[in-house]
C-alpha cells in the first residue's frame, strides 16, 4: 500500500481466547456450574423459573455490557458472562419446558429456532460467524446472544435425553453424558482429520458441551431416585466455581488471534 491510495492498516482487537483443549475443558465446567447454579437459584431456593429468569437475564445483560466495554480481553470477565448465559440458558429452557408445558421436544425445537435464526442474522449482517471475527460492538452482540441461545438449546436437549417426562427419552444422565461426550469426540475428530468448516465445528461443539455439563449437573444434584448422586446444589456449585476460577488463573489464556482489517480509502475489509 502506498500514501498515493490513502491506505493503512488496523488490527481490531480480539476480546474472546483462543480455542484451545483448556477453553473446552473450562467451558464443560462452566455448563455444569450452569446447571447447578441456575437449580440451586429456582428449586432450592424456590424462587421458580420465571423469577429465576429474570434474575439471570440481569445478570447477563449486566455481564455482557462490561464485555462490550472492556478494552481488551480479561479472562475472569469472559468467564463470567459465559456462567451468566450458561445459568440464563438452564432457566429459559426450564420455564419453556416446564412453566409453559411445551415438554422437551417442543422447548427444543423452538430454541433451535431461535439459535438458527440467531446464526442466520449474524452472517446475513456480517458475511461471517467464525470466533475470529468478534472484533466490533456489533459483532460481540451477535456472538453473545448466540451463545446465549446454544446454552439454552443445550440445557434442553440435556434434559430431553436424560429426562423420562415431558417426552424425554428418558436414558438417564449417565447414559446421557455418555452420549454427549461420544459427540464431542466425533466433532474433535472431524477437526483433526478433516476438512470441514472450523466454524462449523467450532459451534457444534459448543452447542453439545452445553447438554453435557447439563446431565454432569443433574447426576451430582438430582435425588438418588431420579439416577443422581443427591448432592447438595449450593456445595457442588461453589465447587465448580472454584475449579473454574482456579483453571482460567493458570491457563493463562491469551486473546483469540487479532483479526486484520485493511482500509482502504474509507472502505474496511478483512485480510
């Protein structure tokens, strides 16, 4: 490029880490704290799920501006708000299910809808959804009410598998985890020994980490009768907040590689 085109380069700053086996390991814990935490807030403490919702909807809302509004990427700030979409998605899909008797087939459909139509949008506005292209406002909107969606559709399929009513499937939550955790390891090796689109998988795996921390946290904390271990909701919560926190201050997870943005003459594209 030279002064004659009126030419320079910028780097948009990345705010979300790089994808790595630490990031997936520390996004299965944050799903199960999800599940936990979002049954300890509307069962144990039975404030019930549209309070619940409400509650956590705040939350994240709360999260996601301080994300916005960070210069650059801080890992506890990250991990927060993906707790706080996390335990939003375990009570949304809990109500739907639930509260408003759509069962699981039908809370999962419609929030599969939502997800798809949240995909759709992003990439019809921005011409991308790939991790490495949260570099606006904008764009970081996109991605989190994405990630808020696939928490929720996450927590739904959980429950759809692992649950007996509301037209379950009714495995089990071993059973459950079993099967999430076999689909985690198809999607990790189409990533190594295959072509398919990263951002594909990227978000496949994301979706199913989701109903694999879901039925990890319904087999510590649902009764003995119902296949889990009874454990107390509010301990095993601040257990896997401890993990969490402890996993993300050795990590030392960087930034997702900066994604290049050449401008040239007013007008911005990506390099």
């Amino acid at each position: 490029m030279t002064n004659n085109t009126r030419s320079f380069a910028v780097q948009a700053v990345s705010k979300v880490p790089e994808v790595t086996l630490g990031f997936w390991l520390i996004k299965i814990a944050a799903t199960t704290l999800g599940e936990t935490g979002g049954d300890w807030v509307t069962m144990s403490l039975r404030l019930g799920y549209l309070i619940g919702t409400a509650i956590f909807a705040v939350i994240f809302i709360g999260f996601v501006f301080a994300q916005i509004r960070a210069d650059r990427f801080q890992p506890f700030l990250y991990w927060a708000t993906i707790v706080a979409t996390t335990t939003l998605g375990t009570t949304i899909a809990d109500f739907a299910d639930r509260s408003l008797g759509l069962g699981y087939p039908g809370g999962v459909t419609i929030v599969l809808g939502l997800l798809i139509a949240s995909l759709a949008i992003w990439y019809w506005v921005e011409g991308t959804v790939s991790v490495r292209s949260i570099t606006t406002s904008r764009v970081e909107w996109f991605y989190w009410c994405t990630i808020m969606f696939s928490q929720t559709l996450g927590t739904a399929l959980g429950d759809s598998v692992a649950g007996a009513d509301r037209g379950g499937l009714g495995l089990g939550y071993e059973y459950g985890a079993v099967i999430f955790g076999m689909a985690l390891i198809v999607v990790a090796a189409l990533y190594f020994w295959t072509k398919i689109s990263r951002t594909l998988l990227f978000w496949a795996a994301f979706i199913l980490t989701r109903p694999l921390g879901a039925t990890l946290g319904d087999l510590l904390d649902k009764p003995v009768a119902q296949g889990g271990l009874h454990l107390s909701r509010f301990y095993a919560s601040l257990i896997l907040l401890g993990l969490i926190t402890v996993s993300v201050a050795l990590s030392r997870q960087r930034a997702e590689r900066k994604g290049a943005r050449v401008k040239i003459d007013g007008i911005e594209t990506e390099n």
